[in-house]
C-alpha cells in the first residue's frame, strides 16, 4: 500500500474526530466525552465508531433506536481522508520537500507536512462548521493561529521557512523574512475582507471571514496567501452562478464563504505551482 494511502485512512480516523468537534460545538456540547447516538444517548462501542464501514454495514441507522444516522458523519470522514490523501500525494511529489525528506533534515519534513494536516484539519472544521451552521467556530481558528504561530518559530532556521507551493516565482521576492512574510499575510488577506465586510455593513461576508483569511495568510505566506484568495474567488463566482442557473439561491441568499477559502489553500497546495506556470505560459513569460 502506498504512503498516500495510509494517510487516506488515518485522514478517515482524523475525519470522525473532526465531526463531533464541528456537530458538539454546533450544539454548545463539550467535545470531550464518548461517542453517543443523537437520539437515543447510548453509548457507541469501538465497532460502531470505524468510519464509513460502521455507516455501511449499519446500513446508515444507529444499532439501537434505528434511527437514521446522518449522511453528515460519512461524508467529513471522506473528505478528511481525500484532503489528507491529497496533501501527502503533492508533497511526495515536491521535489523540495523529497529531498529534505530523504536527508539528515527527515525529522524536519515530518514535522512541516504535520502541521499542514494541522492547518487544513482546522480549515475542514471550519468550512463544514459554516455550512451547517452560516457561522465561523472563532475558539477552533484561535487554536489553529496559535498552532500556526508556534511552527513559523518552529521552521524559522530550516529549509522550510521560505517554502512555497508556488515554485520558486516568488520565493526571492519582498518581504525576505519568512515570518514577517506570513504576519503580512495574514494582515492583507484579513485586511481586505475586513474592508468589504466594513464597507458592505457586513451584507458581503460575515466578520468570521475576516478571520479566516487572517488565518490562510498566516500558514502559507503573504504570495501563497493571495494566490490561494483568487482560487477561491473563482471557484466562489463559478459555484454561485451554477446554483443561480439552476435556481437553488437567489441573487442575494448568503453563501457560507469559508468552504470556498479552504479549498483554495487546497488548491494551492495541491497544485497551485502546475496552475501558475501554466497560466504564465498564456502570455509568453
């Protein structure tokens, strides 16, 4: 079984951790605690809790009550395998990273690729958060800030401090400090949806965006940042015109935005560096 794999499957485990964390805080419950079903309160064994399997063979019905388990549990088990797939896949095939990887800076690369699945564990609570509930969870991206924080310390002096899913188009480029680049990161990207939340009476977005954005400019860096913004912007428009068409929202129902800034540091990531290069090519540069 490939490295990827394995990651897809402690993605799933990861996945069923990070659904209590968004369905207890969506209903003001403590995260700690044993699993339990919604309805009946029982108390779940360890072979009701394997994800996806434990939805399939119990046929999406608590063994208990039967009543219907919600779609909601497998699906962020999924996605949270496919993300984590997807982050393992892209950074294996980095050269940059290979090579620290397979040399004396291994531990390094371990840890940097670990605090990307942080990143985006964080981003998925979000993002599903927001769909379910039109709210941002302020407490789970102040534990990603603060976990952000601690690793831009963390890689200062490594080979990773000036990483970029870009390539190298940007890599030499203001600000030179690795840390000062993602503090302003974080400042251009929350400060500009801070004006439109400002200007727009907080019609455009909800001032948890802001907070978001502050977030992606923290973890990738002021040009991945900005990147990652106008990748969101166009899945954003694209996503919004097709449900127009197809008249599931109106021209001024809200669209929760923080599922589309997550899948553009995904995006980014993923493969952010094949997308900019091409798109250069279109003009000859």
């Amino acid at each position: 079984m490939s490295m990827s794999a394995w990651f897809f499957i402690g993605g799933l485990f990861v996945g069923s951790f990070l659904n209590t964390v968004v369905l207890r805080l969506g209903k003001g419950e403590e995260i700690s605690g044993r699993s339990h079903c919604p309805y009946c309160q029982k108390k779940l064994a360890w072979f009701e809790l394997v994800p996806v399997l434990s939805f399939i063979f119990q046929r999406g019905r608590c063994r208990t009550c039967r009543e219907k388990i919600s779609f909601f549990y497998p699906f962020g088990e999924l996605l949270t395998g496919f993300v984590f797939y997807l982050i393992a896949f892209s950074f294996f095939h980095n050269v940059e990273f290979t090579v620290a990887f397979l040399s004396s800076q291994k531990l390094w690369a371990v840890l940097f690729l670990a605090s990307f699945l942080f990143y985006l564990s964080i981003l998925i609570v979000v993002a599903l958060f927001d769909l379910r509930n039109l709210l941002i969870p302020e407490n789970v991206l102040l534990i990603g800030a603060a976990g952000a924080l601690i690793f831009s310390v963390i890689f200062y002096f490594t080979s990773f401090a000036n990483f970029s899913f870009l390539g190298g188009y940007f890599k030499f480029s203001w600000p030179h400090n690795p840390f000062v680049s993602k503090m302003i990161g974080a400042l251009c990207v929350g400060g500009f949806f801070f004006l439109l939340w400002f200007f727009s009476r907080g019609r455009a977005l909800g001032f948890g965006d802001v907070e978001v954005g502050a977030f992606i400019g923290l973890i990738l860096g002021l040009y991945d940042a900005i990147f990652a913004l106008a990748i969101s912007f166009f899945i954003g428009a694209f996503i919004s015109l097709l449900l127009l068409l197809f008249k599931k929202k109106k021209f001024k129902s809200h669209l929760p935005y923080a599922p589309f800034l997550s899948l553009g540091v995904l995006v980014t990531i993923v493969c952010g560096k094949f997308i900019l290069e091409n798109y250069l090519k279109l003009f000859g540069i």
